[in-house]
C-alpha cells in the first residue's frame, strides 16, 4: 500500500462528488469535440499538486525518522501476498508473450501468413 | 511542381551528393552527416508550404532525419566504414517515406513504401556485429511478404474498381474483390507501422539496429504509414476502419506484454514498446472522420519522443546507463517519461487524443484496452530511472560529450509539451 498516494486519492474523490454538482456545466463538449488545452497554471491542477505533495512530503517524514532508517538492502515497501500474485500471473502472461519472439524466421513468416489470412477471412465473412 | 515533390527530389538529390564523396568521407561521419543536413532543413522547410495534413509528414519527418543525422558521429563504432552510405540512406528513406505519406494512388503507395523499406533495411544491416545483418535479413524476408500482400490487394482493388486510385465505401460496397484487395492493401502498409500481425520483423530490427539508426527506422516508418493508412481509411470508409480498431487493440495487448517482461534489456523493451505505439496509431486509424489526423499527431509526437531516447542512447557506452552522464540522463528520462505519457509531455496530448477519438467512434472496450495500455506502460518506461538517477550522481567518470542530436530533440519534445497546438495547426489547420 503506498501510503503517500493517500491524500491524493481522497481529495480526488471528495472533490470529484462535490465537483458533480457543478463540473458538468463546464465540460460540455468533453466527448463530443476537440478538448481545448487547458492554462497552464489553473486551480485545479494546484489543487492536485498541493494534495500530491502533502502525500509525499508525509511519507519523505517518514522514511526519514531515526527509527525507521533502513538497512542497506532492505526496501520500505512489502507487498502483500495477493499483490505477488497478481503481479507473478502478469509476469507469466509477459514471459509467454516475449517467448513467442523466437528469433526463428519460419515462425515470423508462418504467424504472418495465418494472420493476414484470418483477418481477411474474418473481414470478408462479416461483409 | 508541388513542394511536396521539390521536397522529395532535394532529399534525393542531397542523397547523391552525399554518396559523390563517398571515398573522401568513409572515415569521417561528422563530415558526411554534415553534408547531407542542409538537404534535411531545406526539405522541411518546403514542408510547412503543403496543406495540411502532409505539412505534419514531412516537417516531421525531415526533423527525424535531421536529428538521426546529427547524432551520426558518435556512432562510429557501430559504422566504421559506412558513415556516408548510412548518410545517403536516411536522406533517400525520408524522400520515401514522405513519397510515401502524400501517396494519393495505390502505385505511388508501392513506390515510397519500397523506398522507405529498402532504405530501412540497409541502415539496419550496416549495424555491427552479426546480430543487424540477421535481424535485416528477417525484416527483408518478411517485407517480401507484406510486399506481396500488397501487390496481391492493389490488383483485387484494380480487379473490383477498375482503379488503382483508393477505393471508396461505395467501391467496397459494390464487390468482394475490393474489400478482399483494401484490406490486403492495408496490412501491406501496416507492415511499417509494425501492427500484429506483422510485427515480427520489426522487433528484431529495432533492437539489433545502430541507436541513432534505429530510432529514425520506428519513427520515419510510423509516420509514413499512418499518413498513408490515413488516406487510404478516409477514402474506404468506417468498414476497414473497424478492422485497424481491433488490429490496434491486439498490437496494443501484445506489445505491453511483450515490454513488461523485458527487465534487462531496455533496447527489446524499446522495440517491444514501439509495437504499442503502433497500436495506438492503429486505433486512432479507424476511429472515426478525426482518427486519421490523430494518428499523424500520434506518430509525429511519438517520433520526438523516440529520437530523443535513442539520441541519448546512441554511442559506445550506452551498454552501461550509469555512465550516460548527466544531460543525457536527464534527456533519456525526459523521453521514457514522455513515452509512457505522463503530463505535460507530447506522450500525454497524443494518448489523450487517442482516448478521445476512440471513445467517440470505437467505443468502450477499445478505449479501455488503450488507457490499460497506457497505464502498463509507466511499469516498463520507468524501470530504467533508477540507472538514470545514478548517471546523475556519478563522479569521476568520463562524461560524453553532449551531441547536438539530444539538443535538438530535446527541444522538439519541450515545444510539443508546451505548444503541441503547433502540431496540431500542421496536420489539422486552424
């Protein structure tokens, strides 16, 4: 859990059921347009970087207590288990993808035959 | 004679000078890329006297070409003896990759494809080592195929039409032969653009390529191609656009898998990522009548982007990131930064183009698909800061010599942040 992202996160949805009350009327062509750049410097994003950084600035503090100096080698953060796994079903999903570059150039042009026939298969059959 | 084609016959004409002092600048690719950066500048600037969208092409493209020239003397250990032809190359690669991107027929398509891929191939092979002559040999075989299917595509189109001009819907509506022909013509040309697909040329291309090389390789082909795809969605309408917006979501999937499991080897993460990209240029493609000229503002913002890491990487000691030194630490991290798409960087405006013309035309799943892509995104671009962070603070090693290639492409990525409005005026008008 990182504690840091706290504040942002509850400032975001605060403001974000407050902002519903009067948010809508100022984005009216959000998804229907082209959305206009934004200032540079506007209250919102202030809003978001004073948030950010009260959470930053809270974890440094803690980090940087005498009693919580870590060894070398040893991190702050420990995931939980569940967290390991979700994060090792990723990686093994990630592994099966890289390993089907293979390097061989059968493989290439066999896996870019099929596919151009299966789209254009697909494509035609869904005239 | 349109600019388009003065821009087009001074590249190639900056390419033969080039190669006229092939023997007195072999040794010497200061001088050789020197040479043939005029040709780059001028081009470029007949470039902003096109009518949008190709404004955006060739300006964009002139720029990689400039920056990939400018980074060219700090590749000597990967050219020792091929500064001019690498040179010559990227000049005649840009001639047709915009020969490419202002297609307006399918023959012109063959034409600055071809150009833009043989030229591709050749700056991938003149890499060192065994590893680009193999990964060249691939992308040339597999080119061939993608050749082919283009070829076979623009005679069903002739069959079905009576045309090798851009089939229209009603075109399509009226035949099979036209719709089989469009969509063998389109996976022809997404071949540069590396969607799944055909992507598997380009993956070992990227990576085993010279740095400065490789990066005008992803960029000037994205660029073209997503011009001329552009075209060729516009004409054909909504049913081939449908078949990008899938294509583009798997190339999205398969490219954010591919990259995440890349921990130690940022060149296959890089190349894995420019798949992603691709993706995203793949959806904005058939994303309804906006989609085309999002893509254009995609891919030219993603090759600032990519020339900037690839500018910083370039050179013998880019093996190690911690003795990068400092300003091109500071310039490969403000490029992975903006290639995950982290505000206010030309990433974050081009993904959230992207956001909006697929929620407009493709839907939620497609979008969803984009912003997860996006989101993985940030877990392999930022793996590498930790190197970079140490490059920073590290005394008493040699320093390289700042290029003016990670100059110029650090600027173009800082305008882009603050004024992508520029990019936009080029590809879309006022």
């Amino acid at each position: 859990m990182n504690w840091s992202l706290v504040p942002l996160m509850v400032g975001s949805i605060v403001l974000g059921w407050i902002g519903l009350l009067w948010f809508p009327s100022l984005l009216p062509d959000a998804l229907v347009g082209p959305v206009d750049l934004p200032p540079l410097l506007n209250l919102t994003g202030g809003l978001a970087f004073i948030l950010g950084a009260i959470g930053f600035l809270a974890a440094v503090w803690y980090v940087l207590r005498p009693q919580t100096r870590l060894e070398p080698g040893e991190t702050s953060y420990r995931a939980d288990g569940w967290v390991h796994a979700i994060a090792g079903a990723g990686y093994a999903v990630s592994g099966a993808f890289s390993r089907a570059q293979s390097g061989l150039l059968p493989t290439y042009a066999l896996g870019s035959l099929l596919g151009v026939a299966i789209i254009l298969l697909v494509r035609v059959a869904l005239r | 004679m349109t600019p388009t084609y003065w821009a087009i016959v001074i590249l190639v004409l900056g390419a033969l000078v080039v190669l006229l002092f092939v023997s007195q600048l072999s040794r010497r690719p200061s001088a050789a890329a020197y040479l043939g950066l005029p040709f780059a500048v001028v081009a470029g600037g007949f470039g902003l006297q096109v009518p949008q969208p190709l404004a955006l092409a060739i300006v964009a493209l002139c720029g990689v070409c400039v920056v990939a020239l400018l980074v060219m003397p700090v590749l000597e250990p990967a050219l020792p003896l091929q500064a001019t032809e690498a040179a010559a190359l990227l000049l005649l690669g840009t001639a047709g990759a915009i020969g490419l991107a202002q297609a307006t027929d399918l023959l012109q398509t063959v034409v600055g494809l071809e150009t833009l891929a043989l030229s591709a191939v050749t700056l991938v092979a003149l890499g060192s080592g065994e590893r680009s002559i193999e990964a060249a040999f691939k992308y040339i075989v597999l080119g061939a195929i993608s050749l082919a299917s283009l070829l076979y595509g623009l005679g069903l189109v002739y069959l079905g039409s009576g045309s090798l001009a851009f089939p229209t819907a009603a075109q399509l509506s009226a035949s099979p032969l036209t719709i089989a022909g469009v969509v063998l013509v389109g996976l022809g040309i997404a071949f540069e653009l590396a969607l799944v697909p055909l992507h598997w040329g380009a993956l070992d291309a990227y990576t085993a390529a010279a740095p400065g090389l490789a990066g005008f390789v992803m960029s000037a082909s994205k660029l073209a191609a997503a011009f001329a795809l552009g075209r060729l969605v516009l004409a054909a309408g909504a049913s081939i656009g449908q078949v990008f917006i899938w294509i583009g979501c798997i190339t999205i999937i398969w490219g954010t898998f591919g990259a995440i499991a890349q921990a130690n080897n940022l060149r296959r993460m890089l190349a894995y990522s420019a798949i992603t990209h691709a993706g995203f240029i793949g959806l904005a493609l058939g994303s309804g009548p906006n989609g085309p000229t999002t893509a254009g503002f995609y891919a030219a913002a993603y090759g600032s982007m990519a020339m900037l890491v690839f500018a910083g990487l370039a050179g013998p000691w880019a093996v190690d990131l911690r003795r990068l030194g400092a300003w091109r630490a500071l310039a490969v991290g403000l490029g992975l930064f903006s290639l995950a798409g982290i505000p206010p960087t030309p990433g974050f405006w081009a993904k959230l183009a992207v956001l909006v013309v697929a929620w407009q035309a493709a839907g939620w799943l497609p979008t969803l698909i984009a912003v997860a892509g996006g989101v993985f995104s940030v877990l392999y671009y930022l793996r590498p800061i930790p190197d970079l962070f140490a490059a920073l603070r590290a005394d008493g090693e040699q320093r390289p010599v700042l290029v003016p290639g990670v100059v110029v492409a650090t600027l173009a990525v800082v305008i882009l942040s603050f004024a992508p409005g520029v990019a936009w005026y080029l590809v879309r008008g006022a």
